[in-house]
C-alpha cells in the first residue's frame, strides 16, 4: 500500500465499527430500482465499488422509508420484498472488506407518490413547487400521520439490520420531509411539530430516537445535512444548520455526520446539491470544517473532491474525517485499489460535466460519460482475444481512443491513425471554453493507457483507403467523427456566417461592436457559450435564437442554472420559438413558431450557427470497396453525431466486439 496519501487509507472508527478507508460513495440517485424493488443490476453496481476499495458504501439516494410517498425508480425501504436483494447486497459489500449504510428518506411534496391518487405530503398547506415543478397544493399531514411516518423510519432500520446492513443515513438534505420540518417558511404548523425551534426540531428528533429504539447500541447512525442552503427562501443560514447540527449531536445517537450542500428549493440551488464543474473544487470544505469544529462526532464532506491529492488534503487540513468520492467512483470504481497500489496515472478521473450521472433528472437511469460500464455493466468484464488480430482504427477522438484502448487490452495488435497532430479530437473544441480545460482529462488518460499498453499511435497521418490497403489489418475501425458544419438555410446569405467551434477556438474573432446572432440547432451547451465569447469579445449585442421553448433543453436540469446565470449576467437576449428558414434575398429569414409568420433580420449582423455537424463517413464507403472481407465498424460521430458518452461507449463496445 502507497504512503503517498496516508491519511486517506488509514482505518477510522465508527461507532464499534470500523472503516478500513475514509473513501465513501455516498447515496446517489441511480434509478435503477424496477417499481420500488431491488434489482440484481443495482446490487452489482453498489458491490462492485466495495470491490474496488471504497471503505463505506451509502446506497440508495432518497430511498423511500413510507408507501405514501414511494418513487417506482428508487428502493422502498418498506416494502419487505426487498430483503433478499438487501441482505445479498450487505454480504458481497463486507465480503470485500467495506461497510454499508443505506439512505432512509421521505421526500414530502418533492415526491411523485407511487400510487396514482395519492396526495403530496408536507408540514403546511404550501405549494409544493420546488425544483421538481409545481405539482399541486400538498396535504397537511394530522399528528397522527406524522407518528405513522416517524414508526416509518424506525421500520426501515429495522428492515436493515435484520438484513445485515451496519446503519442507517437519515437525511433532510434537498428538502427533504425534515429539513421541511426545520423551515419555519415551510413549517407553520401551531401543534407541538412547528413553532419555536425546540417545535421544529421535534420531527426529527422523533425519528432518530424512534430508530434507535428499533436496533441494537452499535447499528450506526448516519445523519445527512446541508450546510449551505444556496437559497434564503427557506429562512434557514448557516448559523441555523450549525444549531441544528448541535441539536441532533446533542442526543448522543448520531455516529457520523455527512455534510454537503444546496436545497430543493428552486432549481439553482438544486444543482448545487451535486456541483458542476461550475463550482469550485471542494465546493463544501470549509462548510464541514465549521460544523466538524463544533460536533462531537466524525464529519463526512461531500462536494467536488475528484482526486486522492484532494482528499488527502481536506483530512489534513482538518476540514473532514471521511471524504465523499461518490462521482470519482462512478468513473473509476478501481479509484482506492489502483491509488493504494501507487498507480495513480491509471485512475480514470471524473470531469464532473454530469452529462451522465445526474441524468437521472430527467428521469433516466444513472451512467457517465467516461466509464459506460454504468450503464452497460457487461463493458466492466472483457475477456481476452479468441485469436490476436490485427486492427486499425482510424480516428484518434475519445471514441477511437477508447476502441484502440480495449482492443489492445484484450490482446489486439492495434494501430491508431489521427490526422491531427494531437489525440482527442472535438474534445479540444470543448476544453477551449473559458474554464473548461479538465474536459481533457479523460483523453489524457486514454492517452496514457494507450501508451501504456503499446499502441501504435501514428499522429499527423490522414488513414486513406489507400494506406489501410497497404497496412493490411484484419478489421479496420472507422472513428472519424464529425465535422462542424453550416446548415444549408445559411446559403446565399449576404451576411457572415460561422461556426460556434469557430468562436470557441478563436479561429474566428468576434470584433468589437458587432451585432452577432446565435442560432442554435443542438439545444445543448455550446451555443451559450459561443453567446457569452461574443459579449466577452465585445460585441455590441448578442441574441440566442432557438426553435425551443427554452434555452439549451437538451442540456441536463442540473448544469442549466449555471448557463442561465451567465447568459442573464452577460445581457444576451433570449429569443425562443424562432426557426431559421432558408436565406431570400441574402436576408437573414426567421420564423416564430405559434404566430407562423417569417420576418426579416434587416440589420447587419454576424450569424453563428450551433450544433449543426455532419458525420464524416466516406471512410467506410471507400474501405468496402477495397478491403474485401475486412471487418469495419463505424463508431461515435461518423456514425451519428452525439453526445461524449456515447462516442465513449461506442469505442469501448466495439474494442470488446473485436
């Protein structure tokens, strides 16, 4: 084991328990739960981290403690169905040597009750919006109601020891039914559950002493809390969350503190919950740091801590006991092992673009950009080559890269052409924004893994027809991306015309005191950004122009507020509902969509087109026709322009297909 981050894989005590790491994978919403029950695809997902090194595992983000108030996507906890697959889960989890809580939750009105009638539940008769939407005024839950929900908790904690789990992690962060109870915006009950701040507290303290009640002196009890609420809208500061950190501490039935930040209140501060690489790494830190001063047990922090150089840090500073590392597991589950065993280059790293772990916003299961095993657990188990061949892949983008790199992995005689002189392909069109340089990190990696496992990386060299004839490879695999293109309405246009990868890269300069309009096709990110390169070139006014009903739709709920924040910041106009049509008279021609009447932009401007991109696809046309009974795959963007996680996934499927 390396001495390189000593106190990260030193053992910590928890309760009569004890941790053999401070690494924790925090509950997180994977919705991979089958109508509330666990399913063996999840139970791998969880053992598979323990595999991996973690020392505690909190499974089950927002896992329902109460039938009222159940999400088909996420695990019932009341539902004794479960305890087969919950006892499974427990046994393979200590098997590999960590320990494993479960999160326990009633999520009040920011829930879509499971049953097809049932009310939403909160304190008072406030609507229950949040970020989730409106969904309607919620009932008022009775005392007697309130007991029943309390009995609830304590069942589930039940349900879990007998089931082999080490504890239990209640939590009110994002909202939740107890950091209702705690608002007194949110909480204007008159019985003894609202009030002063002793009436407040009173729910949750009711269920932490319910649920000690239930199990035995050392079944651990975590308590999940936010620190910073990114809101005032629930009249709760810092200095409120700090004494009722104290309250709860107070009782003596707490083993661990987890402490992060963000709320459900709207959804800005619903995306600080699961930070962005908009925010600073380590966003919580010294959040943690003030409550770990002040609390008599061990503190846990969450929040934009990606690497084992990070982690170590934040213990040495003081700032934490345990360091949530949830997101850096997703992307590398191996994280603990490979960094104990000094092989810290071979950590796939976490961008933290949660293009593909907060997708579950939407409503999809969980998966992430640079490790498709998430989503495709059989990516997670390649075996060797019946039979080494020789292949070429052309294309050195993420989607080629990660091809090359599983195919040599499987025992391949791989050749990568690019015609670039560097690896990555769009990924360096992507970087260029302003702040967004660690995008490279995964091609680095992959860069380093293909050196590392002697590919032949031939750079500068356009992979004709003609030369993969001369190479002779038994399968050639076709990664030649796309290009970034104008659309066919911008012909004839007497007005300049670009690119947003032209603005991003700078290959295009947008002068001081032009007018510029961003028509963007993609309804994702890149047109924002293209937007705000031109404000901050200097341009005279910036227009964001769409045939959507807002800006980027396409871009996940959580890395929205960020973008909105900036284009509101930066004066760009905003112009939903409108759709370019084809140019006449060399005029720039648009359409609003409800009235259905086209108008004239007359004055002049610069048009930048967003997200239109054509696959470069000739490659495979012309290799049929010359490499006769050669295997050839088309993946990522020459097969169809997309997002980064599918590029990823096509390479690493067609690497293990070979």
């Amino acid at each position: 084991m390396t001495t390189a981050f000593p106190l990260l894989f030193s053992p910590l005590k928890l309760g009569d328990r004890s941790v053999r790491n401070r690494i924790v994978s925090t509950a997180h919403g994977e919705h991979l739960a089958e109508g509330g029950l666990l399913t063996d695809r999840l139970v791998d997902y969880h053992a598979r981290r323990a595999a991996g090194g973690a020392g505690l595992l909190i499974v089950f983000g927002s896992a329902s403690v109460f039938r009222g108030a159940a999400n088909a996507h996420l695990i019932s906890l009341w539902d004794a169905r479960n305890e087969a697959k919950l006892a499974a889960l427990a046994a393979r989890v200590h098997d590999a040597g960590a320990l494993i809580l479960a999160q326990a939750s009633h999520r009040g009105p920011r829930e879509s009750p499971q049953g097809l009638d049932d009310p939403l539940q909160a304190p008072s008769p406030l609507p229950g919006g949040f970020a989730d939407g409106y969904r309607g005024t919620p009932h008022v839950l009775t005392i007697a109601e309130i007991e029943e929900i309390v009995e609830a908790y304590a069942d589930a904690a039940a349900r879990l020891e007998r089931c082999g789990f080490d504890g239990i992690e209640l939590t009110a962060l994002g909202t939740h039914l107890i950091e209702q109870f705690w608002s007194p915006v949110l909480n204007r009950r008159t019985d003894r559950y609202g009030g002063d701040f002793a009436a407040r507290m009173r729910f949750s303290l009711d269920v932490l002493a319910a649920v000690k009640a239930r199990v035995a002196p050392g079944f651990l009890v975590s308590f999940r809390i936010s620190g910073e609420l990114a809101t005032d809208m629930l009249g709760l500061g810092f200095d409120d969350l700090l004494a009722i950190a104290q309250r709860l501490d107070a009782e003596n039935r707490i083993d661990l503190f987890n402490v992060s930040g963000g709320s459900g209140a709207h959804t800005a501060a619903h995306a600080a919950a699961v930070p962005t690489d908009t925010f600073a790494l380590g966003t919580y830190n010294r959040i943690a740091r003030e409550m770990r001063r002040r609390l008599s047990v061990p503190v846990l922090v969450a929040g934009r801590i990606l690497t084992p150089a990070q982690a170590e840090a934040a213990l040495k500073d003081g700032d934490c006991d345990l360091v949530a590392m949830t997101r850096a597991l997703i992307a590398d589950p191996d994280l603990p092992l490979l960094t104990g065993r000094g092989e810290l280059d071979r950590v796939r790293p976490c961008i933290a673009i949660n293009e593909g772990c907060r997708r579950v916003t939407l409503g999809l299961s969980l998966a992430c950009s640079v490790n498709p095993a998430v989503a495709n657990p059989a990516l997670d188990e390649l075996t060797p080559a019946a039979r080494p061949r020789r292949i070429a892949v052309v294309g050195g983008g993420p989607a080629g890269m990660e091809a090359a790199r599983v195919a040599r992995q499987r025992g391949h005689d791989v050749v990568l052409f690019e015609r670039a002189a560097a690896l990555g392909g769009q990924m360096h069109a992507y970087a260029a924004i302003p702040g967004r340089p660690h995008l490279l990190g995964h091609v680095r990696w992959l860069e380093r893994e293909l050196r590392r496992l002697g590919v032949d990386i031939r750079l500068a060299t356009e992979a004709t027809a003609a030369l993969l004839e001369q190479h002779q490879p038994e399968a050639v695999v076709v990664a030649t991306g796309a290009l970034t293109a104008l659309p066919p309405e911008t012909d004839g246009l007497a007005l300049e015309v670009v690119t947003d990868e032209a603005v991003i890269t700078g290959a295009y300069r947008v002068a001081p005191g032009a007018r510029i309009a961003v028509y963007d096709v993609e309804g994702r990110v890149r047109a924002a950004h293209a937007a705000l390169l031109a404000v901050q070139h200097g341009a005279a006014g910036v227009d964001l122009i769409f045939p959507y009903e807002m800006a980027c739709p396409n871009l996940e709920p959580p890395n929205r507020p960020a973008v909105y924040r900036a284009l509101a910041e930066a004066g760009v106009t905003i112009r939903p509902h409108q759709t370019l049509l084809p140019q006449q008279g060399g005029a720039l021609r648009l359409r609003d969509s409800w009235s259905e009447r086209d108008y004239l932009v007359n004055e002049p401007v610069v048009l930048v087109v967003a997200g239109y991109r054509r696959a470069r696809d000739e490659l495979r046309e012309q290799l049929g026709a010359r490499l006769d009974g050669v295997e050839i795959l088309s993946i990522g963007d020459c097969l169809a322009p997309r997002l980064l996680r599918n590029a990823v996934a096509d390479g690493v499927r067609a690497g293990a297909a070979l």
